[in-house]
C-alpha cells in the first residue's frame, strides 16, 4: 500500500461511503451494493481499489465475499494528520481567546444602529 494509493481510494465519494458502511460492521457484496444505491459491476471495481489500497480485506464465506475494513491504513492516516490536528487545534484556540478579548459581553452578533 502507497500513501498514494491510500488518497486516490479515498478520493471517491462512492468509496468513502464504503468505507463508513464497513466501519460500522463486515459487510457482503450485496449489502454494499444495496446501501450505495450502485451496480453489482461499479461497486466490484469500488471495492477492488479499496482493496488494493489495503484499506479493505475480503473473506469467503460459502458463496458471498464479505469485506471488513482494515484498520491498519487508517491509523496510519490517523497518524499522518495528527501534526495538522495540532495546528488547527492551536489556531482555533488563539482565535477563541482573541475572539474574547474582542467581545463586548453581549450575544449580538452586530451591534444595532
């Protein structure tokens, strides 16, 4: 898996809808299919970028493929953005505090003519 690979599946708004399916539970082909509104062939080729970007895995069971989301790409992800999460986090909190040195005490968003 490339990190390259990882962004361009997440890229989809189909895959990303995937992907929050199979975080709530495992999930077969026909139920993403159902849940995503696609066809059986589009949702396929869905879920083999998923999988090729190791963000799925794929079990047989009896007739049905039933894929789980793989944790492992999303912590990694998780682990990338943390600097950002950071940065936000800082800004946002000196906008806050600015905000309140700022504020004259009332809820009016503008005061009145």
């Amino acid at each position: 898996m490339s990190d390259a690979s990882l962004w361009t599946a997440l890229a989809d708004p189909h895959r990303r809808a995937i992907v929050a399916l199979l975080l709530e539970h495992p999930r077969p082909v026909g139920e993403i299919v159902e849940a995503c509104g696609l066809s059986q062939p589009s949702t396929s080729k869905h879920l083999k970028v998923l999988r090729e970007a190791g963000l799925v895995r794929v079990r047989q069971d009896a007739q049905r493929r039933v894929y789980a989301l793989d944790p492992a790409p999303i912590a990694a992800l998780d682990a990338w953005l943390a600097p950002y999460r950071t940065l936000w986090n800082t800004s946002l909190d000196g906008l806050g505090r600015r905000l309140d040195e700022t504020s004259d005490g009332t809820d009016e968003p503008f005061p009145e003519d």
